[in-house]
C-alpha cells in the first residue's frame, strides 16, 4: 500500500497539471503532521514520509524559483537546473524511485534475517540433541 501510494504521488508529480500541483500542495501538511504521529511515523516508515513530502513540497518549490525569477533582474547565459522542467522532474522521480527501492532493500533484509535466525536456532537445537543423545 506504500509503494501504491508512492507511485499515485509520482504519477500526479509527473503529470504536472494545474490540479495535481494544487493536489500535491494540499497533501504537503498532512505529510508533514504525520511525521510528528509516532504511531504512524513507525507503522510507514521515514523513508515514505520523507519522499512524500519532498513529492508534495516540488511544486511550492517550483512557484517559488519562478517568483525568484521574476525578481531576479540579472540574466544569465548558464542553463539552470529550475528553468528546464523536464529534468527538475525526471530528478525529483529518480529520488522517489531510490526511495522505493530503499524500502523494499529493507524490508528485503529484514526477512532476510529473520529467515537466517530461524535457520541458526534450528541448527543450534539440533546440535544439542545431537549432544544428549551422543551423552
């Protein structure tokens, strides 16, 4: 269900409409206020909250560079990162993807360790009757 709602927030960030930027802003406290929940900061993870939020807080970033923009009087021949849209997204859906790529690492681990735990405590068990039998 995490990564379901990683990728919709994903899909709105690259969709870059004027609704799903106002979506996107809208969800930004609620992301933002769940990190302050411990019950559901441990039930999700940081590593959720935290790209949501960076997903949410894109397009607020966005309208800002643009007001920057504005105000900035100086021109420059250099092409800047803020001006081509197209990259600012395809970075901003690289981080979402290594986040989702980080959880199921963990998650991946996690098991992985129970399942070698599991495998140690049988072997160390068997070993014991081993021992008492061999007594």
């Amino acid at each position: 269900m995490i990564a379901a709602v990683m990728l919709a927030g994903l899909t709105l960030f690259l969709l870059d409409r004027k609704w799903t930027r106002t979506v996107l802003t809208v969800c930004l406290p609620v992301f933002i206020i769940l990190f302050f929940v411990p019950t559901v900061r441990e039930a999700v993870g940081y590593a959720f909250l935290s790209g949501m939020t960076i997903l949410c807080l894109t397009p607020a970033m966005g309208y800002a560079a643009e007001r920057m923009k504005q105000t900035d009087t100086a021109v420059s021949g250099e092409d800047d990162i803020l001006d081509n849209k197209t990259k600012w997204r395809l970075i901003i859906a690289g981080y979402v993807i290594f986040i989702l790529f980080a959880i199921f690492s963990v998650i991946s681990i996690i098991r992985l360790n129970s399942k070698i735990n599991t495998l140690y405590g049988f072997t160390q068990d068997l070993e014991q009757r081993i021992e008492e039998v061999n007594k």
